[in-house]
C-alpha cells in the first residue's frame, strides 16, 4: 500500500486505526470560542457536559474515539460558519447524520465533526421529496406514506438519508425503483469554500455525491424523486442447517420480475429467504413457489407496515422504531456477478460456519438498468451482493467477519458495497469505486483542493 492509498484507507476507518500513526488535533481556547461564536447551534468540546453523548456513533467499536469538538448544526448557515472557521484555522472536518458509518465514519480523533442530524425535515411538493441529511429511513416511509408516496431505501430504521445516500440505499424495493441515490434529483451542499450550492443535472459534483461517498462538502438537503405508494406483500420462507446449499441454489435460481426483492441469510443454524413482492399475494407465492418447503409464509400489509417488518419494529408504534440502540459489530461486503458453483456454495456454507451471518442483496432490476459511470456507484452488475455481518465483541466480530470474507472472496467479483465499508477490506478505494475511482479523485481535488473534508480518495 503506497502513502495515498494509507491516507485513503485511513479516511475510510474514520480515522479510527490511523490515529496510532497521526496526533489528534487539540482545539486552542482562542480556536473553541471562535467556533462557538460562530455557530448556533451546541458545540461540546472535551470534558464538557454532553461531549460523551454527543461524540459517540451507532458502532460501539469506535466508543473510544474523542474528536476535538462536536458541532450540532442548528441549520445551514451554521454549517457554512463551520466551515468556514475551519478553513480560518486549518482544522478538518467530518460530517455526521445519523452516526450509523460501519467503521466510525463520522468520528474522528483529529476531524472537527459536524453532526446535521438535526436537520431531519422531510417534505413534498408534488411528487418530490426534500429530505434533510438526518431525516432517518422509517420516518421517511411513514411522512411519505402518510401522503401516498415513498422512495426506495434501507431497511434499518434509524439510519439516516445523508450517509445513506451518498454511498448508495439499498432496500425491498431497490430492484423495482432502484437505489436511493438513483430517485436524487438535487443536493444542497456546503462546499470547502462555505458557499451553499444547490448541485444536479452534469455537475461533476452531482456525480460524485451519488455513490462518491463523504469529503466533497456537507450535504444539507436532498431532493428525491418519489413514486405512489405500491400495493405489496410480502413471504419469508426458512431452511434448516443442513439445507443451507439447497437455500442458495434455489434462491439463485429464482426468476424474479423486478417487482420482487429478495434477501437470503446464511448462519450458522440454518438459512432464510425473505423479500417484497409489489404486486398481488396470489402471484407472489407462485413466483416463490420454487423456494417453498414447509415453512413458506406469505402476507399482504399495508406499504408502510410492510416496511416496519423489514425494520423489526412491527409491534410498537414509530418512537420504538426510531429508538436509536448502538451496538458493537464488525461486517465486511463482497459483490458476485457470477452463477455460484456448487463449490462457490460449499464455501458460503464454511462461511456462515464461522460464525458471522452472510446476508445477501439481490440486485438486477432497475439497479443494474444505470450504468456503471452513469453515478460514482460502480456496482452495476452485481447479481447480489453479500453482507457479512458479526454482532458480538470486537475482535470476536471481526476475525469471523474476516474470516469468512477469505472464504467466499475468491467468488465475488472483486467489488465491495462502500455503505458496507470493513477496515480490513484489501485494496478498498478499488473496491468500493472500480474505474470511477480516478473520475472521483480529480473530482474531490477541485472541490476541495485544501483537504478539509475527510475523505476516502
Ligand atoms: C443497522 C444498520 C442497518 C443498515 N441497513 C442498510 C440497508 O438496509 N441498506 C443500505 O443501503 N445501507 C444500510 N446500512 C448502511 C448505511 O447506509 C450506512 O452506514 C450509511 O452511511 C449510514 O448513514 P448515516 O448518516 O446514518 O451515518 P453517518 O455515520 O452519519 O455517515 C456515514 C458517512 O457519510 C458521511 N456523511 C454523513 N452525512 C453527511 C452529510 N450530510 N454530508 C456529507 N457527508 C456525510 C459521514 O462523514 C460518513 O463518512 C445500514 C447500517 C446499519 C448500521
């Protein structure tokens, strides 16, 4: 790894391992109370009542990490005064929505985080959505819903639209509309020179922020464009542990129509299948009926309860699914593009068996309707894309998770979800971005020639 592709892989750890080789950057008092002359909103500086708080993110693998002072931006304005005190001072920045960055993305030991998680609104004017960066994924469904419209995204029903977006949003209804950042028809961003620009249509800095990922400045809106509220239902059918192989033949061998998303689990204990269908019940259990065994169950809701099933709050109202409940995790992603070989099979089978879970995306559809370089998001071609996935302690978590990715990569095509960044992924800018990498690099030395923004490239 030469020096830049150190750097990069550093941003891309949120600075978390970097930090043992660059000193964390310490605020001067002069530096502390011109940014809080600057801004509106809270800013929590170290030892400070609600820094703790303030500074910790989804993952509790990066608890440790103490950035030199948390910015909750009270608008844009105080995103552009942010900036801009930083460029006076020579101080980097990470932006933050929802905190939910696999590798403690939006923490940092030297960068200044600015956190826009506040800035949550969610509108609709005609059939387009303004969403804030922190507007998180299952109040989107439910005000949308509320006026008959949705967009495709995730599925986690905390995670926010400003990381979401800017690395892809992939979700149950990802092949029939494809993914978030494909409904984007403008940003608002804050760039490294403070000024607020709305970007869209050919702009190099349009392209990148789809799919680019963080360090090209501070998205503050996003418009999307939304589609009516499709009729759905929904099946999940489960196998036991020694029908593991079985699960994936017949879930890779499954002619879906782009209506149908579906997403197979490999454990240790056995497999599952489940998946969104918009469409009509009857229709759907034929479309699924070679997966059928037993255990098939099928079911018709309405879109927006629908959606609190994938999220896991269909029992309780909107509050519990938007609980926010950090955990400790390491997961890594590889893409495949190819048929699995029955030895391709065995070997997801060994790496379920060590423990981590194996969640796999099906692709095609709308999503592989856009060109590779149509957007900074590559993966075009995937037929799936495999989440691997440990939730327990961390280094526990992450030799199974990096275990198990040596076992299945050989059958993957080389290419890795950037939403689903792994600080142990060999050769990561190459993965996450292929052959746009170059385009978003030229991109991000324009935009921000200074380096204030942590970035990846
Ligand atoms: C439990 C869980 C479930 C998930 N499920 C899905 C899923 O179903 N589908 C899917 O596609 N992904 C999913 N993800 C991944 C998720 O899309 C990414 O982790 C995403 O980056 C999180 O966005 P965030 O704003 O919550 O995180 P943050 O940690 O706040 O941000 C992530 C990255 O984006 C940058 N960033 C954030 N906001 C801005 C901004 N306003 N301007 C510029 N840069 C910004 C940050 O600096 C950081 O680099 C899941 C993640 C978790 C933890």
């Amino acid at each position: 790894m030469n020096r830049r592709e150190l750097l990069g892989a550093a941003a891309l750890a949120g600075l978390a391992w970097a930090d043992d080789a660059f000193a964390a950057t310490r605020l001067t008092a002069a530096q502390r109370r011109a940014l809080r002359a600057a801004v509106r909103g809270p800013v929590f500086f170290p030892g400070a009542s609600g820094y703790d708080a303030a500074r910790r993110v989804f993952n509790r693998r990066f608890d440790g990490v103490r950035p030199p002072a948390v910015v909750r931006a009270r608008d844009t304005t105080d995103v552009q005064a942010a900036v801009r005190w930083a460029e006076r001072f020579g101080v980097p920045l990470v932006a933050r929505s929802g905190g939910h960055g696999y590798t403690g993305d939006s923490t940092s030991r030297t960068a200044v985080v600015i956190d826009v998680g506040g800035l949550d609104r969610i509108s609709l004017s005609g059939t387009t959505a303004t969403l804030g960066p922190g507007a998180r994924n299952l109040a989107v469904y439910a005000a949308l819903a509320a006026r008959k419209r949705t967009i495709p995204s995730g599925s986690c029903p905390t995670v926010a639209a400003g990381g979401l977006v800017l690395g892809g949003g992939m979700g149950l209804a990802g092949r029939a509309y494809g993914l978030t950042l494909d409904r984007v028809r403008s940003f608002d961003v804050v760039t490294a020179d403070g000024r607020r620009r709305r970007v869209e249509g050919d702009d190099d800095l349009f392209w990148a922020l789809r799919g680019g990922g963080a360090g090209f400045g501070i998205v503050t809106a996003i418009r999307l464009r939304t589609v009516a509220v499709p009729r759905a239902c929904g099946f999940r059918v489960s196998y036991p542990r020694a029908g593991r192989a079985e699960a994936l033949e017949a879930w890779e061998s499954l002619h879906a129509p782009r209506e149908l998303t579906s997403i197979l689990t490999l454990d240790t204990g056995g497999a599952s299948v489940f998946g969104q269908y918009l469409g009509s019940e009857a229709a759907l259990r034929r479309l699924v009926a070679p997966l059928a065994n037993a255990t098939l169950t099928t079911g018709t809701d309405t879109y927006l309860n629908l959606q609190r099933r994938w999220a896991g709050c269909a029992d309780g109202g909107l509050p519990a699914c938007l609980r926010y409940s950090p955990t400790t995790f390491a997961a890594a992603s590889v893409y495949v593009s190819k048929r699995l070989t029955s030895a391709g099979r065995r070997a997801f089978v060994d790496a379920a068996d060590t423990g981590a879970s194996l969640i796999c995306d099906a692709y095609g559809g709308a999503i592989n309707e856009v060109s590779a370089h149509a957007t900074a998001f590559v993966h075009r071609h995937a037929r799936f894309s495999v989440q691997i996935l440990s939730y327990t302690g961390a280094a526990t978590a992450r030799s199974r998770v990096d275990r198990a990715r040596r076992l299945i990569a050989g059958h993957g095509n080389g290419q890795a979800y950037q939403n689903y960044p792994d600080l142990d992924q060999p050769g990561p800018l190459r993965a996450y971005y292929g052959d746009n990498l170059e385009r978003l690099r030229r991109i991000k030395r324009e935009a921000d020639p200074g380096k204030r923004f942590i970035s990846a490239v």
